[in-house]
C-alpha cells in the first residue's frame, strides 16, 4: 500500500498512518513481561492496513524474555528441565534454583547486560506507550527522570538474589523514548516524540489509551490507597505511593493531555481515545462468596477460593472497596468522555471499558456457561459466525485453566499474570478500534481485514499452554497462605 502525504509547514512530507499512546494494554504487556510488541494490538491494526511492521510501523524490541519477569518464558524454561509436572521434592530442592536463575539472567541483561546498553534504533517509535505509565506520565516522564529513579534505587550496582531488574518501567521507558540514549532527547516525553513524528511524518491516526494504571494498582496490590486532591502536585514517581487517582485530579491529568496533543497534532489527524477497562473484572482477583449480583464479599488473590480465603490473614478487598474503585472508574471515563466531546469531531471515543463489562462471566451471572459472553458479544455485533467462536473450548476471560497434559479448558482470553490480554485478547481490543475507525470513515480500516488465522496461530498460550501452569495454580491454591505472602513481598 503506498503511503499517503500532506502538506505541513509548508513542505510536503509522508503520513504514519498509525501512532499509538499508552500504557502495558498498548505496548502488548502479556503474561508478566513486555516482549512481543509486534502483537500488541496497534501492530494488528498496523497489519491490517497493509503495514510492514517493524519497518512501516515501528515498536521496540527487547532482548531476552523482556520486562520485567516473562511468566511463560519462565515456565517454558523449568520444563526443559522439570518435565510436565513438579514433583514435591522438586519443589523444595530445584524449583527455587530454577527460579533464581532464571531472574538472575534477567537482571544481569537489563542492568549490566545488553538491555542496559543503547539500542541499535535511533529514531522514534510509531508505538510509544510503555507499561506501567500513568496519564500523567505521559507528558511527565523523560529518560533524565527515568534514570534519576533507577538511581535512587541503586539496582544498576547490586546484583541482588531473587531480585528483578530495578525500576522495570523506568528502564522500559528509556528504551521507548530515547532507545539510543542521545543527550539531546534526554528531555523528550512521550509527547516530544509525537511531536517529531508530526515534524518527519504527520500523523494520520492516533490512538490513545491510558488511565488503567490510575487504578491497577489497587487490584495487584490488594491495597486500596486512595490519591487526596491536595495529591496533585507531587512528582510522577511520588504518585506512586496511591493505588487509585483522585478522579479531579485525574480529570485533570487527562485534560493537560489533550490540550498538550493538540498544540502538536495536525488538523487533519484522527484521534481515537480508550476508555479505561473496570480492573475488578480480569481474573487477576478472585472474588470471594457470598455475591450480591454485582460484587463479591471479598476479592483475594487469582489463585484463591472461598475455602481457602481467610479475611484475617489473607490480602484482599472488600466488595464495599471494589465498587469504590468501579466507581472512580466511571469518573474517570466520564472525564474523557467529557474533553473528547469538546476536541471536535476527530476525537472519537473507543469503549473498551464497555467491551469488557459485555465479556464479563461472573458480573454477568454466566459461571455455568461461561462461552456465551463472547458469543452474546459478537450477537450484539450481528456476528454470528467468528473464528473466536470456532475454538474448542470457546476463549473466555476467567483464569487460563489447563490439564496435566497441558489442555486448555478454561480461559484464553488473560495471559498468565491474569491482567493483561493474550494475543487474541490484544485482537479483541484491535476488533474494537477497527470499528471505530471505519465508523470515522479511515480507509483501510475494516474488522474484517484482520488475519484471525495468524493471530490465533501466534498465541502460544492458546496453542501450546506451558505444561507446568496447572502445577503452579494448583500448588497456590493448596498453599495460599503460603503465596499470599509471596505476594506480599513482591508487591
């Protein structure tokens, strides 16, 4: 497909046809690490329009199994080793070398190794979202601040046991904002490379999807810490110490966003802005009996049900807490809503928080036929026939569920850290985008035109599912005190 071009400062220079902004559901985060960006959603939506990706629509690469800690990778490779089940002993006297040598690997590459090192890339991505940012960070956060972060956390120094790689997003952020570590794009934001794209390129689409992490760390955390108003001012990094955005404050954020966009962005560009997805939903929780219809008595970690949860010991929170969350949730789509509608008739809103609510199992009192949300969603859609619909069993968004030999039984739509999607969730999001596009009228852009055969045949975790995964969530589940405190430390 030949590429189109406009006339802008008065010279006439080629149009990306595609941009992406965004968090981790942007970048393609799945299963605990960032690693195959060619599969995030904006690189199918790239495809579908006839895009060569990396070349015509460029991401970033990782070396080794990425950022921060590749949960299939890592089970992949203790299989070479342990076979298709852990055995007690093993537990005891293998799995944690294993481990540690597996993470051990990944903090050398990132901290001394080549991940630390000056990417051979030295111009600016066409997909610029890095895991982990807020709304804010995406007009706060440069590679000086990123790197005063790792820093301060000493973890370029000390090789520490069982220790992941330091500031995780912030060394992310530095490999997608300044990948060649050039002095000059030191102060470059994720809105300066925008801006050096308009000035080489144009931009012909935008997309944009933050907000998630105003509010995840509420449900990883099993902590609910809410930001005060008086909050606002506080750096990027000292923000972190609350788990959900105050909603003004995020209203805020959101509008310095846009006003900073279209002080940059052509007339011309279609901008396309996700609302933020409910997190009380993916199974990254576990909600916990008795259920009023809506919400459960408590939410416990992922591997934890009613006769193992404890509200004493174990982390979690209260039904009360997740319809709180919920709730600043839709404040916080309501203030986009709100910019979006005031930014002119190119602004468009995509609802992938409603998508989400339509997928719901539980919320939707579909636990004892959990394929017919997806089937009720392409209904909606007056899509009766779906490659998604011709998988055995029919993906759904509960926790990946897989037998001893490694069947998938349950799941497919969450990766392992049961928050971020697969590859064929990532094609749901991508679905979702197309047909706000075309609704726009953006040429090219057509559900239709995504090669589902490819991307069902790139998701490993839907193909081949690591074999040790039914061990893992079997062992948690019978030990959840044990993990819950594992958790904890992590957290």
């Amino acid at each position: 497909m030949a590429r189109s071009s406009i006339v802008y400062w008065n010279k006439e220079i080629p149009v990306a046809k595609l941009v992406a902004m965004g968090d981790s559901l942007t970048q393609g985060f799945q299963s605990g690490a960032i690693f195959r960006t060619d599969l995030s959603y904006p690189a199918l939506i790239a495809r579908s329009f006839g895009l060569r990706v990396p070349y015509e629509f460029r991401v970033p690469s990782f070396p080794g199994s990425g950022l921060p800690l590749n949960l299939e990778l890592m089970l992949r490779s203790m299989a070479l080793t342990l076979g298709s089940d852990i055995s007690l002993g093993e537990w005891f006297f293998r799995f944690p070398g294993l481990l540690s040598r597996f993470i051990d690997e990944v903090e050398d590459l990132y901290e001394r190794g080549a991940g630390a090192r000056p990417a051979a890339f030295g111009g600016v991505y066409h997909n610029l979202a890095v895991w982990g940012f807020r709304v804010a960070d995406a007009y706060s956060v440069n590679s000086d601040f990123a790197r005063r972060v790792i820093r301060d956390e000493d973890g370029s120094i000390t090789d520490d046991f069982l220790g992941l790689p330091s500031a995780s997003m912030y060394r992310t952020a530095i490999r997608v904002l300044n990948p060649r570590h050039r002095p000059e794009r030191e102060s470059w934001t994720m809105l300066e490379n925008l801006r050096q794209i308009v000035a080489e390129e144009g931009i012909e689409n935008l997309i944009i999807w933050l907000g998630a992490n105003d509010a995840l760390g509420t449900v990883l955390s099993l902590d609910l810490r809410p930001m005060g108003r008086e909050d606002a001012g506080l750096n990027p990094q000292e923000r972190r110490r609350f788990t959900l955005t105050h909603p003004e404050v995020f209203a805020q954020d959101f509008a310095t966003l846009v006003e900073e966009l279209k002080g940059i962005l052509p007339a011309s560009t279609n901008v396309f802005v996700g609302t933020v997805p409910h997190v009380t939903i993916p199974p990254v929780t576990q909600g916990i009996p008795p259920f009023d219809g809506t919400y459960f008595a408590y939410y416990g970690r992922f591997f934890q049900n009613q006769s193992s949860f404890n509200p004493i010991f174990h982390a979690k929170l209260s039904g009360a807490e997740a319809a709180t969350i919920d709730q600043t949730i839709n404040r916080f789509n309501e203030a986009i809503r709100s910019v979006v509608a005031g930014s002119g008739p190119r602004w468009r809103i995509v609802d992938l928080c409603a998508v989400l609510d339509q997928l719901a199992v539980k919320r939707n009192n579909l636990s004892g036929t959990p394929e017919r949300a997806i089937k009720d969603y392409y209904a909606r859609l007056g899509i009766a026939d779906h490659p998604l619909l011709r998988l055995d069993p029919i993906p759904n968004i509960l926790r990946l569920g897989t037998r001893e030999e490694g069947q998938r039984y349950q799941g497919g739509i969450f990766s392992l850290d049961c928050f971020h999607p697969t590859t064929i969730g990532y094609g749901l999001v991508a679905e979702a985008f197309l047909r706000e596009m075309r609704a726009a009228g953006v040429p090219d852009a057509d559900p239709m035109r995504l090669n589902w055969a490819e991307i069902i045949a790139q998701d490993t975790l839907l193909q081949t599912p690591p074999v040790l995964w039914d061990d893992i969530v079997e062992a948690a589940e019978h030990n959840s005190t044990l993990w819950d405190v594992i958790f904890r430390a992590l957290a």
